[in-house]
C-alpha cells in the first residue's frame, strides 16, 4: 500500500491560506478610509493569500498551489453557505436591533463570495503561472522579481474583475475604478514590504522540506486535481 503523506509546513500554509481567505472576503464588506485612500477591508488579510500562493509554488510548485487554491475556495464557499442559513433562522426578539446589520454582512457575503471566486480563481492561477514559468525561465534565481511580477499581474487580473463585480450598483462607478487601481498598487506595495521576511520563510521551508521543485512538463489544466 502507498502511504501519502502531508508535511507540516505544507499543512499550516494550506490552513492559512484558507483562512485568510475567508477572513479576506467577510472584511470586503466594508470599505475603509486610511487617509486620502479608499480601501475595502479585506486588504488586511487578502495579500497573505498570494504571498503564501507564492511560497507553496516556489517550494511545492503549480501542483501543490493548484490543490490549495481550490481547497481554500471551497471552504469559502462553505462558509457563505453557513452564512446564509444564519440569516434565515428567526431571530430572537432581544436580538431584533442587531438583526439588519448582521444580515447586511452575511447577505452581501455571497456575493462578494462569487466575485471573489471568479476574480481570485483568475488571479490566484495567474499568480502561480507566473512563478511557475518564471522560476524555470531564471533557472529558480531572483525570487523576489518573480514573486512581485506574479503578485502584479494577478492581482491585478482579480482587481479588475472583483471590483465590477462586488460593487457595481453599490457604489458610484469612478469610486470603483479608484479601488482598483489603489487595490492593486496597496496589495503590490504590501508584497514588497513583506519580501525579506517571505523569502525568509521559503529559504527555511526549503531546507526543512529537502524540496524545491521546478515544473518541468506538467499539465497546468486548472481541473486536475487529482495530479499531484
């Protein structure tokens, strides 16, 4: 019999990651004002995502990091429909006050849900792409160029499909093309701030995992999940 197993690290990044990225989309549904910028919440969390969609492709490749995309959203999902069965159920009387801000929150949750599926699917898979060539292009040198050019286009793929989708009808249209353009260069600028301590991290990884893998003739068909 063939036993499979799961390293710890590959383990914690794959639960962090899922929980940033439930996290990221509760806190979408608030948009904040630091300063003269407009940003939604979820950039609290939501760059983690990628810098760890960054590390398990640098360490475990596109295979690994197309596993944990997938898991994550599903988790996702699974929340938002807890959510929704949440806001069904009769409320007691003492907590009538409280009941159309809670359902604000997790009413608008699916929606952003599905925006961000959509968005973070395009983005997330793009970013790995990136990597994935990219470390094969440069023989797995200048890891931080990589990991900021992957971050810039999928980011900047998942802004310029969640926005339109969250927020279209919510909000005027020239504040959402704003939260775009100041998303992607924020989330851009948090990815470099926090390269010394990602390529920390993946430098660790790598010596303890023995691995640093380098996809050379994979499928990178986003459904096979079952290659890994």
């Amino acid at each position: 019999m063939i036993q499979r197993h799961v390293s710890v690290s590959f383990m914690l990044m794959g639960i962090l990651f899922c929980v940033c990225l439930v996290a990221s989309n509760m806190l979408e549904t608030k948009v904040v004002q630091l300063g003269p910028v407009a940003l939604t919440a979820g950039f609290l969390v939501f760059p983690i995502s990628y810098i760890i969609n960054d590390c398990i492709a640098e360490v475990w490749g596109y295979k690994k990091a197309r596993l944990i995309i997938w898991m994550g959203f599903m988790m996702n999902f699974f929340v938002a429909l807890i959510g929704l069965l949440a806001v069904a159920l009769p409320a007691t009387p003492y907590w009538s006050a409280n009941e159309p801000h809670f359902n604000f929150v997790f009413s608008l949750a699916p929606r952003v849900t599905i925006a961000s599926f959509t968005a973070f699917l395009v983005g997330s898979f793009l970013n790995a792409y990136v990597m994935s060539k990219m470390k094969l292009a440069m023989g797995g040198k200048h890891f931080s160029w990589r990991a900021v050019a992957s971050t810039l286009v999928g980011e900047g793929a998942d802004s310029l499909i969640f926005f339109p989708l969250a927020f279209a009808g919510l909000m005027p249209f020239n504040e959402v093309i704003k939260l775009m353009v100041v998303q992607v260069v924020a989330k851009t600028l948090y990815e470099i701030i926090a390269l010394p301590i990602t390529i920390r991290v993946v430098k660790k990884v790598k010596e303890i995992e023995g691995t640093d893998v380098y996809d050379k003739d994979i499928s990178y068909n986003i459904l096979k999940l079952k290659d890994l």
